[in-house]
C-alpha cells in the first residue's frame, strides 16, 4: 500500500516510518530538514521536504504520492517543554492543526486517498464519570493554552471526519512518554507511550472503521476498548 505520513520526522512519526517500512508498505515522508530527509531515506522510506502551509507544493507532494493513505502526524511542539516559550508554541500548534490539517486533508482529497488517519488528544474531556469514552464532551471551560488546544483539535477533528470521499479515522492519544517525549514515563493516568502511538497509527491504516477512537493506557482515565476491538490497539507494545 502507498502511504504519505505528514510528520514522519517526528517523535512517533520516526517510530510510525520504520513500522511501516518493516509492513512492506511504499512510504512517502514529510519533513523541513534537509539532515532529517537524509536519515529517513536510510529507513527505505522516499523523503519530501514540503512545509504544510504551502497549500500548492503540499498538493503537488500528495499528488505525486498517489497514495492509498494519508497519515497526518504533525505537531509545532519545542523538543522540550520550556515554560518561557511554551504559550507560543501552543499557539503554532494549534494553528498547525487547523490550517495545515486543511491543506493536508484538501491534498488527500485531490490525490484520491481513501483514507486520512490523524492524531487528536485525549486529555481534555470535561470532569466527570471516568473512564472517558468518545462520546464524553470535551471541557469547554479550559482557558490559556489548554483552549487553543481544544480549538485546534476540534477543527482537526471536524476536517478529518467530515470530508467527503474520504474515510477519517482520530486517534485521541493520552499525553506522550518513551525515549524522545518530553517525559520519560507516565506522571499521571492518561499517557500513553510513543511506541504504542505509533502501532496504533499503523493499525489504523489498514484496519478498523472511520471514526474517533482513544488510544492511552489501561489505567482507568479513558476507556480504549474501541480501538481494542476495531483494529487490535495493545497499549502495553512496544519496539523491540
């Protein structure tokens, strides 16, 4: 299968690029770093070095691609959290996720793609009877950088599930741990490690119907029995 991941230089998306590799699958890979396009080629992934807010040449990669899937994995995220920037860097990655999700899913809709697999967050459902479900309302009330968050993912998410020919499929991730996140292990319930991020995206590819799905740990915060049964999500995978 022919597969374009938007952010394959990217924590889970380096995971994501050799887990696909390894599947058999044709690879096209998003990155703005010239070292980095290098590293991913010795992966066997092909690397395209396109920023996502140039709508055009996004196309064009996408086009050229011809892919089956398209794997959208990009965050505006500083490599460690840093309190002075952070509020900015929320801003960038909220923006990311409603302008570069638009012109990544308007690509994907213009090379045919069937299917678009994109990552949301599962951290900010309202108080309330635990464990979340999908159905569980986000928290409205957040203010700061948690509300450019949820109007981010929001309009992630309404891109991706509510475009015509093409089935959306979110993965609403539990906060980040493992080897390059910003915390090596979970430090409260709601995590989930990168390894098991990745599979997830890799399963969701191939399997599993349109829709949202949670993909966290089996701690109690929010229920993954959907992805569970959908398309086999194990939270407890990891890269040997």
């Amino acid at each position: 299968m022919r597969i374009f991941l938007a952010g394959a230089a990217g924590v889970i998306g380096r995971r994501l690029t050799r887990m696909l590799v390894d599947d058999g699958h044709h690879v096209t890979g998003t990155t703005r770093s010239q070292d980095r396009a290098e590293a991913m080629a010795l992966t066997g992934a092909v690397p395209c070095l396109v920023d996502v807010y140039d709508a055009d040449k996004l196309r064009e990669a996408v086009v050229a691609a011809q892919p089956d899937v398209v794997i959208h994995q990009l965050t505006d995220l500083p490599q460690q959290p840093d309190s002075a920037a952070l509020v900015l860097a929320f801003e960038k990655n909220a923006r990311l996720r409603m302008e570069g999700t638009a012109n990544l899913v308007a690509a994907a809709q213009a090379a045919g793609a069937r299917r678009v697999v994109a990552q949301s967050v599962a951290f900010l459902y309202a108080p309330g009877q635990r464990p979340a479900t999908e159905e569980t309302p986000f928290d409205t009330t957040v203010h700061g950088p948690a509300e450019m968050t949820l109007q981010g993912i929001l309009e992630l998410e309404r891109l991706v599930t509510q475009t015509p020919d093409i089935e959306g499929v979110v993965l609403r991730y539990g906060r980040i741990y493992g080897p390059g996140a910003w915390v090596a292990g979970p430090t409260a319930k709601g995590f989930v490690h990168a390894d098991a991020a990745a599979q997830a995206a890799r399963l969701a590819a191939t399997r599993g119907r349109p829709g949202i799905y949670n993909i966290a740990d089996d701690d109690g915060e929010v229920s993954i029995g959907k992805a569970r049964r959908e398309f086999g999500f194990d939270p407890s995978f990891r890269l040997s």
